[in-house]
C-alpha cells in the first residue's frame, strides 16, 4: 500500500515506540504532556529526571501487551469517531 502512494497509519505498538524514541532523543529540560485519552499508555513527564522511568515503563507495555488489546482500546473510544 505505501509503494502506492497510500497512507499507513501506524500501529499501536509503533505508536509507543515513537514516544520512546522521542523520549530518548528529548535532550531539553521539558514537562511532557501525552497523557490524552487516545493514548494507550499516557505518559506525564519531567525530562530528563523521568527518561529512564517512563521509557522502561513504556517497554513494559510493549512487552507485555498485544497490538490486538491495544487496537480494541482505540477502537472503543468513542471520541475518536
């Protein structure tokens, strides 16, 4: 589908990991807001106090959830039409 010039959402999973990577590579002093409804695993952040806490508790949620629970969450939200 991307060959084709189609948009590809990205899965749940890819998803956290993108705020992982982001995270990781956040070398600023922030608060870090990602704590919406949308999110699988909201996220509140002092960096860089909280980097090691918060991505450790994101690959958690990787490790231990399947793309299959986190699509049902998204798809259970009623916000997101």
């Amino acid at each position: 589908m991307a060959h084709q010039g189609l948009f590809v959402p990205a899965g749940e999973k890819e998803r956290i990991h993108e705020l992982q990577v982001l995270i990781d590579n956040l070398h600023i002093r922030t608060h870090l807001f990602a704590n919406t409804v949308s999110n699988f695993a909201p996220v509140t952040a002092y960096l860089p106090y909280d980097r090691e806490k918060i991505t450790r508790r994101l690959q958690a949620v990787l490790d231990h959830t399947d793309e299959s629970s986190m699509q049902a969450y998204r798809k259970s939200l009623t916000s997101l039409g």
